[in-house]
C-alpha cells in the first residue's frame, strides 16, 4: 500500500522568520542586485532594504509585507546621522531582533525534539542541542537554506509503504527541512489518535489514601530541621577505648570492600596510600568520616550490634565535623572537606540532623562551584571526583530545598531541572565493581534526562507534595517506549531477561538463578520505579473528554502494579539471600507499600483482594529485614497517635539506634493502618 502526504510551505513559517532575522542582523545577502538605494528608515531598523531604483518599492518590505517609508526628498542626510550618533536606537533594535529570534528558536527547538519523539522506531532522531552539525549545513546546504529553494518548494509529496504493519519512508530525505517537514507531516496525516493523544490530559489527583506516605515522610523531614535538638556527646564506646586503630583498621576496610564499591566516594588507591603513612587516623577528616560512614550504614559485614553502631558513629562523628571546621578555609584541602561532608550527609540523613545536614551541604556546594570556575586540578583523579561531588552536591541541595522550602518554583520541584547531564566515568584506582556500578548510575541518569521522563517526574513530584499531577496519554505513552527501548539498550551483562514487563512465571526463574548483583539490582530499581509511577496515576480525574478510555488506562494499571510489585518482592529476597549484597534492599519496598495502599482503597472490587494481600506481605517482609532490627515501634507506641507534638515525636525516634527507620516504619504503619489494617 503507499500513501501520498502533501506539507504545505506554511509548516516552515518558524524557519523563515529565523532566516529573515538573520538577515536583519547580519547585513549580507541579495548579491543579486548590484545596485540598490537603501531606505533610511529600514536602514534606522538594520532591515537591510533595498530599492532597485527609485520608483519600485523596496524589494524585503513589499515581500514580507512590512510598511516601508521612503525618506522625505527635503530631509538632509545629516539628520538621520545626528539622532544616532551614540548608537542607542540602533542597539535597541537590534536587541529586539534579537529577543525576537531567540524566541523563535526556542519554539524551532520544541518542534525538533517533538519531531524526535514520533512514532516507535523514531524515525527522526533529531536533537537540539547537538543532533545537526551547524558548520556543515551552511557549508554544504546553503542554498538549501535560502528563500528560493523555499519557493521552488512549496509542497512534499512522500511516497510511505505499509510493511508488517508499520510505516516506511520510501522518499530519500536530503535535507534537514525535508525531515522537518516529514516528521510534521507524520504527526499530522499519520497518527489516528491526534486528538485524543494531544487534546486529552488526564488529571490526576491526589486521593485520600494516595501519596500520604511520601507526603507525611517530607513534611515528616521538615518538621525535623526545626525539631531535633542537638543530643549531649555519648559516653565513648568500650571498643574504642580498648583498641581504636583496630576499630578503625576494620571501619576502613568494610568502607572500601562494601560502600565504596557502590557509590565511589573516594579514590581508593591515593587515599589507601596516604592511609599507610598516618600515625593517628584521628587527625584525618575523610578517615574519621569513613568510619562515621560504615557505622551508621545497614552493612551486614560491620561486626557491632546496633546500638553499638550508633554510639560509635556519635563518636567518631564529633570528632570528624571538628576537623572538617578546621579545614574549611584551607585552599589546599577543599577537595578533602567536600568528600568529608558527603560521607557524613548519610550519618546526618538517618539521625534526622536535616539543619545540619543542609548547613554543611551547602559549604561542599559553594567549595564545587568555587572549584569549578577555578578548574585547576593537580591530577586527572581530582577532576573527575570533582565533578561526581559536584553533582552529588547539589542533588543534596535540590531535595532539601524541595523538602525545607516546598516551593512552587518549578526550578525548585525537580531535583534534575536545569542540571546538565554529567558523564559518570570511572577511575584507574576504581574496582571492577565499583567501575559496574558507575556504569549503572549513568545509564539511569541517562533515562531520567529524556524529555519525556523528565516531564512525567516532574508532575510526580508535584503529587508528592500534595498537588494534584496532569499527564497527557501521548505523555504516558512515550515514557512507555523511551523505558523500553532504554532497557533494550542496555549492555547485555546488565540485563537479567529481554523484556521487564513479561509475566511474573517467565521472568521468575530469571531472577531466582541471576548471580549477578548489579544486574538484578538494576532490574529491581526498574521495577520499583515503575510501581512508584503507577502509584501516582491510580486515582484518575474523570472528565466527559476521557471517560470512555479510563476503565480500559486503570485496568492496565492496576495490573502492572500488581506485576511490578510482585517482582520486586522475589527481587529483593533473591538480594537477600546473596552474602555479597548488604546494602538495604527492602528499601525498595517503600514504594510498593505505598501503592497497593492506594490500591487497596480503590473502586475496583477485582483488586483489592490481590492489593491488601500483597499489602500485608510487603509489611511481612519489611519486618524480617535486618536493618529494621531494633527500629519496630508498635502501633499502641506510635508518637503520630499521641497529642505531645511535633518534638515529643521526634524525641522518641532519637532514642532508636537509626531514627530514620524508626519513623519510616512508624509512618508507613500509621498509613496503612489507617486505610483498613486494624491490628497489624
């Protein structure tokens, strides 16, 4: 079968008026016409008119029908040369020219990543920002470029061929115009669902059960920057008065065999080596913040209980924050002050020290910024660990501004907007581990900066802080394709099946005999993300416009939430079972607890049986892990139930050996507890 399209010369009216300012502000071109008066008054707006002589009109005017005044015959030369003598009304001209193209492209820009996004085999894989090689197109295509070849071809024909199902371009596409052109055309004459993919917006709003775990957690957070006082010193652990360096010796071990292997911190060939040549450990900031590292972690391998743990991280910990002050202001050392600080950001996270953590959060990024500008490294190792605390530190930054300030700054409402994508790459001192590893984050850093999933993010983090989200179905439908295509893409070593969204009995055996843990962590992060999105859509706006696709869009769903979350949980017992893991896997169990808590309370009698069970099997699990040793407040106990207030709750918490845990239980309890659990 082939099909004709026709685009008309109107699809490129953004393009001409680029070309025409161009013009304007670049006084070259209409080499064709040898001699030409210029009109004063087009020349006063840096037109560049042009009159073949003087009883035709001016040539640019009459075509873009603009009004063009010839100068009085009376009017003396000197006039017009007088009233611009300091330049003012010229600059003020061309400034608006200017502002006038830079909006133009802008909109060029958006219909260019559009034109990226059609269809599934992206026909048209432009980008704005580097997709098109500028310097090559005017060399090669300038005469491509001009206005004759754009009235020489007003129309496209294209000749499409319908193969299994699927369109193919037979026209050769020559130019970038063409493919401009073409991908309009698709979207235009090719898509069925035009109207109902650009013209319906799904509203979804937040339900009574839906998003208060996330949005209890973050005002949970922010409560505490102003609720936790600061706790008197604790008295110094037996261990450590019997034999710290052996305590230290064993803190920095597990530090680089567990904890750097996954988020490398530090390079571990240089520090080691300066390690070596320390007498006292304790005069060493990074080494004092390793040790406060590991001993607030979940790592299986630290040999203390967990009240051990914290009393050895509350120690080494007031010594480490007194190095870093004395530090702070050396120029020599702003390097070692910005990796001392984020070793210690995940000690302040989980004690629920968020003033402090923002106060010190903020020093790391001011010394990056200042580093960065400076961009003077003694080595290759500096640059690069540079630039990961540098994006570490404002991410740190971002999520506590979103928490502390809870903005309506859309700049403030993504963690990732306005950040430029950094290139993750490892060190020569790096592990093969930990290279893996950074293999990872940048790969997921990758899927987060797609434009499409950096929209649909943004509307979620809306919803978390109570706002209700809106998401178009060709929204949807392209953060569908962009995940599967980036899971195909994936390296095959990362890849524990081909296809994530196949049904739980195929991909079961998969995950139960993956050896690798990298793999099937990637594998679960995947999974999680996908229930925590789902969460979030559950509770659909119905409008007369969308009423007859939302049964069918919940149904979908509702079932991929339930598959999502039952993989996530034979995921996560799979990690555990694996003596080489030790990082807190159940944590990915937040997210599906919360969205079968939201399923649970849906309309849909045919899953709400499935979600409440599911429900309780996540509560199970989340039970037997072993970082929640120590941190289970009972219901009866729960400081959310009591009258006391704000700070009586977070005193409670503090007593547990990681406070975090302890109120994330307590809320996730609380939660669920208040949906249909009577007694858990």
């Amino acid at each position: 079968m082939i099909v004709h399209l026709k685009e008309s010369r109107t699809s490129y009216c953004s393009y001409v008026k680029v070309y025409d300012l161009t013009l304007d502000i670049f006084p070259f071109g209409h080499d064709n016409i040898a001699k030409a008066t210029a009109i004063k008054d087009c020349r006063k707006h840096r037109r560049k008119c042009v009159k073949p002589s003087r009883d035709e009109p001016c040539v640019r005017c009459a075509r873009l029908q603009y009004p063009c005044v010839s100068a009085s015959d009376t009017e003396s030369e000197e006039t017009f040369e007088e009233d611009s003598l300091d330049g003012n009304n010229e600059m003020n001209a061309m400034w608006d020219q200017v502002q006038q193209m830079r909006e133009i492209m802008s909109q060029l820009e958006l219909q260019m990543q559009q034109t990226k996004l059609i269809g599934p085999n992206n026909l048209l894989p432009l980008s704005p920002a580097s997709d098109v090689d500028t310097d090559t197109e005017t060399e090669t295509d300038s005469d491509s470029m001009s206005w004759s070849y754009m009235s020489a071809h007003p129309d496209y024909q294209w000749e499409i061929s319908v193969v299994d199902g699927k369109f193919r371009l037979e026209t050769p596409i020559q130019s970038v115009h063409e493919m401009l052109a073409y991908g309009r055309a698709a979207i235009r004459y090719l898509s069925p669902f035009r109207d109902l993919f650009q013209g319906t917006n799904l509203v979804f709003e937040v339900s009574q059960t839906q998003g208060q775990f996330m949005s209890l957690l973050l005002k949970m957070i922010a409560q505490s920057a102003r609720a936790v006082a600061a706790l008197p010193p604790p008295p110094r652990p037996k261990n450590l008065l019997e034999s710290p360096r052996v305590v230290i010796d064993t803190l920095v071990d597990i530090y680089f065999s567990c904890q750097n292997q996954v988020l490398p911190f530090v390079d571990e060939t240089s520090y080691m080596a300066h390690y070596a040549k320390v007498r006292d450990p304790t005069t060493c900031p990074i080494t004092m913040a390793i040790c406060v590292n590991v001993a607030t972690s979940v790592c299986k391998h630290v040999p203390f209980n967990t009240a051990e743990r914290r009393r050895i991280a509350e120690y080494f910990f007031e010594i480490a924050e007194n190095l870093l002050y004395d530090i702070m202001d050396d120029p020599d050392r702003r390097l070692e002050s910005i990796i001392s600080i984020h070793l210690l950001c995940s000690f302040l996270r989980n004690t629920l020290r968020t003033a402090k953590s923002r106060k010190i959060s903020s020093m790391a990024l001011m010394i990056c910024e200042d580093l960065s500008q400076n961009d003077n490294f003694a080595s290759e190792t500096e640059k690069v660990l540079h630039a990961r605390h540098y994006f570490i530190a404002i991410l740190i930054q971002r999520f506590l501004e979103l928490v502390l300030e809870r903005t309506d700054d859309e700049r403030r409402t993504y963690i990732l907007a306005e950040i430029a994508p950094v290139a993750v790459r490892p060190l020569p001192g790096d592990s093969p581990m930990a290279a893996k590893w950074l293999k990872i984050i940048h790969l997921t850093l990758d899927l987060m900066f797609t434009p499409c999933i950096t929209t649909a993010l943004r509307q979620i983090c809306y919803m978390h802080l109570g706002q209700p989200g809106e998401f178009s179905l060709e929204l949807l439908l392209q953060c569908e394709e962009t995940s599967k295509k980036w899971w195909e893409s994936l390296p095959e070593e990362l890849r524990i099946c081909e296809d994530p969204c196949a049904s739980v009995e195929t991909l079961t055996p998969k995950i139960m005999t993956c050896k690798d843990q990298t793999a099937l962590v990637l594998f679960t992060i995947y999974q999680s993300a996908l229930v925590g999105a789902n969460g979030c859509l559950i509770q659909p706006k119905a409008t007369p416009a969308n009423a007859d696709i939302l049964p069918i869009f919940q149904e979908r769903l509702f079932d991929a939430s339930l598959r999502c979350s039952e993989l996530v949980m034979i995921a996560i017992k799979r990690l555990e079972a694996m003596e080489t893991v030790c990082h807190a896997n159940n944590e990915f169990l937040f997210s599906v607890i919360e969205t079968m808590n939201s399923l649970a309370t849906s309309s849909n009698p045919n899953y709400v049986p499935r979600a409440r069970d599911m429900l309780q099997r996540c509560i199970a699990e989340l039970d037997r892990a072993h970082f929640m040793d120590g941190h289970r407040i009972p219901l009866s106990a729960s400081p959310l139930k009591s009258s006391l207030g704000t700070a009586a709750a977070f005193k409670v918490y503090s007593e547990y050996p990681s406070p975090r845990y302890a109120m994330v239980y307590d809320i996730l309890l609380n939660v669920v507890e208040r949906t249909y659990i009577t007694e858990i």
